[in-house]
C-alpha cells in the first residue's frame, strides 16, 4: 500500500464494502484500478446526532499513484505513505545481568526487549500468574478475604489487568505501533491496529497475558512470582543486587523498577534508602455509573445500532474559583465498577470492562485534582497518607465489610431524588459520599456535575450511581530520574512505568518500560 486517505465517512446503513467505490468516486479515477486496499483508522462522529457517522483512514494501491497524487493534489487527506522505519533495538556490547521487577506493562516490555537485546533477565512479580489471580480476586469479590499480594492492584498484568484494556495515549512516541504490533502477535484483537480507540478488554487481556510470559521463558527471561523487592544491596554507590521476599539476593548490574501505584512499601523502602523522590500531583473523587444504553442515547442519539460501539465520553472542567480541575477518567463503556482494594482498612473502587463492552452499564471515574499544598509541603509520603485516610473513610462508610459507599448522584448534588443501582462487587451500600472525601473534593464535583449535564444532556438524572472512592487515578510519588531515565541518586537504578510516576495507562507504562531498557541497551 502506498497512498493514504483520511476522513472517508459511511452513513451507518452502508457496508465497509463500499469503500473502493468511494475512493474512486472522491478521487475521479475508476474504481478497478484500486488494486488493494486496507482500514487503517476507524473511528465514530457523533456530532451531528441525526446523522452519525463512521470515519474511516484506508491505505490503498493503484496502477498510476504519481498521476493520482498530482491529479488530487487539493485533496489534503489525499497522502503518500512513507516506507515505515522499523523499530529496533540494538544488540547488548556485553551480556549484562537486569533485574526487572513488576510484570505490568513496564515491567513486561522492557524484560522483552532486553531479552531480545541479549541481556540475562530476571523478571519478578509480587503477585501471582493471571490464572490463579483471577481466581483470588473472584472469590474476593463473593466475600472471601483480600489477598494482600494478589487482587486488583498486584500480579501478573498489574493493575491494567482488570481494566478495559485501553490502548490510547496522549504520547506520540515510535513504539507505540511496535507496541501494538506486539500485542497482536500475542493474541491481542488485530482491531487494536486500526481503532480510533483501541482496547483490548479485561477478558482478551488474561490470554495475552500467558502468551506473552511464554513468549519471555523461550527467550530466557526467569520469571518469579510471588517475589517482592525488600531491599537492595549497594557498594560504593554502585547497585549489586536486590533483595527478595527479606531472604534471598539476585544479583543484577541493573534494576528496572517497574512497581505499579499501589506499591506504597516500595516507596516506602526508597524513602529509608534515600532514594530521590518528590511529591506528585494526582486526583481524587468517584466513580459514576449510569445505564449503558442511557448513554448511548446521550451520545449517539439513538439507544444502540449494531454498526456502532457502546458509546464513550471524555468530561473537563475547570473551576475558575479553586483553579482545581475536574475531569472524567478511565471511562469503561459497558463494564462493571469493582473493589480494587489493596490494603486491610481501605476501600478503593474502579471500572473494568470485557472486550465487547456490552454489560448494561457504564461507568468512569470524576476526579478532582490533588495537589501537595493540600496533604503536607514536608513528607515526601504525605500523599500516600492521604490516599489512605480517605480509602479507610469509605471502608468504614460501607459498613467496614468491603462493601462500597454508594449514593444516587440527584441525592449527592442536590440531598434527594435518584435510585440505587450499581454493578459494583461484592456489593454497594447506601451512604453519605461526603464522608469519604475531603470537603473541597465534594464541593468540587458538586459545582461541576451542572456544567457536565450542559454538556451531556441527561448525565445527571435518577438513573446515575455515585461509588466511593476513586484515589489510585496516578502514583502520588515520582522517583527522580535524569535524562538516561536512571536514578539521580542511585546509580544502575531506572525507575519506570505509573509506579515511577512518569507514565499513566498500558500504552504509556509500555512505551516507559521500553524507553528504560533502550537507556541501558544503549549505554551498554
């Protein structure tokens, strides 16, 4: 394929089979000249809700491009397609010993592409495998205990694993189709490719998942679970290796620390060790559930249409007052609210969905942004404190029985009306969401939610949920790294991925992990 064609719109009665022909039609030339084709980009456009439309970008080939091309040339979504500059890492000068902790996206991409590289890899995980996790977090969620190291936050996948599987990222970075490409070789949707934007479910992601570890063991790499980083050894300045589980060492010329935003012992670790480290903004707030076809209707105008995805949104504003911003986040069509807590005393919810998206509610995240005047201007922790006071707040408002502080969003903005209804597991219990959340978070979303009715007309009506709380938005640490992504303190360490405070989401955390390997590949 050689040339390129952006912004080619199908009303949703026509087939993707007409494309050609509207190729042809758009440029003037006939239509069996179009030797292949392919859907590159696919996408929605809703903005006019009596006529929604899928957008489509197709790379086609043809006898006479150059005339094509010169013919057109007042088309502007009319291309020529670049011959694609393969990504590649260079082969390792020595074979270095890498020790990788944390199989998330970072953790993972950066042990494949060290590995690859020809570096001796050991790759550990708190956690346990996705299978057996799965099975922890489920009989989590049916009223059996929370498992400190195996439930939403930590095992193979991280927290990505119970998720919706997003794709998209706001980074323009080269990987990022390497990335992809990677995922489908791993069992990954091959519609990952072409989405405007892609996901690939929580269900999808569990078989990538072993297929990508199986894919790490041909090449080497010692994977360990259930293997936590206690400790590090270091000698004069230099690092020697990690400790694991407060028993054993595994020497490394590098660590890759690859911890999710959960791991606050990990902070905590790099606090007595004087790591570097500096507080970090984040957000705090709600989860939001309303009626998948509700939505639907807000969004596309119509209930549901088989040529359609359940519909998405994305909410901001800004308080002109507070100067504080409130925003939507991690918003999964058609999925589930969950119990993602972590820690014995502290209840954190999220939202996950499956890779069809067609559960019969909606939900996302309303956050309010958080910043270190609002904790403490001293300890380096103090947000990890805070993230805590308020998940043991909303512990101890559900009835400190791992059941979710819930309330109708009519009850929450205006003290009644509304009906309670939420898919969130094990269960919600009615509660007074102000009790979980700091004064100015409830005033926040309480200004805001008017401004995002105006926006979504029916956003805020007696069908909506509000679950409490949602304080894992980001890590509420960074560890400081410096141009080479390695520690400014700690020589041989590079901290990656959400845990390091430098990446937020799959994609992100990914291409993060990558860029750490690619720094000590280089540098080798």
């Amino acid at each position: 394929m050689s040339l390129r064609l952006r912004e080619i719109t199908l009303h949703l009665d026509e087939s993707e089979a007409s494309i050609p022909e509207k190729i042809a039609t758009l440029l003037g030339f006939e239509v069996q000249n179009i030797d292949s084709w392919v859907i590159v980009r696919k996408g929605v456009d809703a903005r006019r809700k009596q006529d929604v439309r899928r957008v489509y970008t197709v790379e086609f080939s043809c006898d006479d491009e150059a005339g094509l091309l010169a013919n057109n040339c007042h088309i502007h979504t009319l291309v020529k397609v670049k011959d694609p500059h393969p990504f590649e890492f260079y082969s390792l000068k020595s074979r270095l010993k890498v020790l990788v902790v944390g199989m998330g996206p970072a953790g993972l991409f950066s042990a494949l592409a060290l590995a690859e590289a020809g570096a001796q890899v050991c790759l550990i995980e708190r956690g346990r495998p996705v299978v057996e996790r799965l099975h922890d977090v489920h009989d989590f969620w049916s009223g059996g205990e929370l498992k400190s190291e195996s439930n939403i936050q930590f095992g193979e996948g991280g927290a990505g694993t119970f998720s919706d599987g997003k794709l998209t990222s706001r980074i323009n970075h080269p990987t990022t189709g390497y990335i992809l490409k990677r995922l489908v070789e791993f069992g990954a949707p091959e519609e990952i490719l072409w989405q405007a934007k892609p996901h690939i479910g929580s269900d999808r992601l569990r078989g990538v998942l072993v297929n990508f570890r199986q894919h790490l063991l041909a090449l080497g790499v010692e994977i360990r679970f259930s293997s936590c980083l206690t400790g590090f050894e270091w000698l004069n300045h230099q690092l020697k290796g990690g400790i694991i589980n407060d028993s054993e060492q595994i020497e490394c010329d590098r660590l890759i620390l690859a911890v999710g935003h959960s791991a606050r012992d990990t902070y905590q670790l790099l606090a007595d060790k004087n790591v570097k480290l500096d507080q970090k903004p984040f957000a705090i707030g709600l989860r939001v559930e309303h009626p998948l076809e509700l939505i639907n209707q807000i969004q596309y105008g119509m209930r549901s249409h088989p040529q359609l995805p359940s519909a998405d949104y994305r909410l901001a504003w800004n308080d002109p007052e507070s100067k504080r911003g409130i925003y939507s986040f991690c918003m999964c069509p058609g999925g589930m609210v969950v119990n993602a807590s972590s820690e014995a005393g502290g209840l954190v919810v999220n939202g996950m969905s499956d890779f069809h998206r067609n559960a019969a509610n909606s939900n996302s995240a309303l956050v309010v942004s958080v910043n270190p005047d609002d904790f403490s201007a001293t300890d380096v922790l103090a947000g990890i404190h805070f993230q805590r006071q308020w998940e043991h707040a909303a512990y101890l408002a559900g009835g400190s029985g791992w059941h979710a502080p819930a309330q109708p969003l009519l009850e929450f903005l205006q003290g009644r009306g509304g009906k309670l209804v939420s898919s969130c597991q094990p269960q919600v219990v009615h509660a007074d969401l102000k009790t979980c959340l700091p004064d100015f978070v409830t005033a926040s979303l309480r200004k805001a939610l008017p401004v995002f009715n105006q926006r979504m007309r029916g956003f805020v009506g007696p069908e909506a949920t509000l679950i409490g709380v949602e304080t894992r938005t980001s890590a509420p640490v960074r560890i400081v790294r410096d141009q080479h992504g390695e520690s400014v303190s700690h020589q041989g360490l590079f901290p990656a991925g959400e845990g390091a405070g430098y990446a937020g989401g799959i994609m992100s955390a990914a291409v993060d992990g990558i860029k750490a390997a690619t720094s000590i590949i280089n540098t080798n």
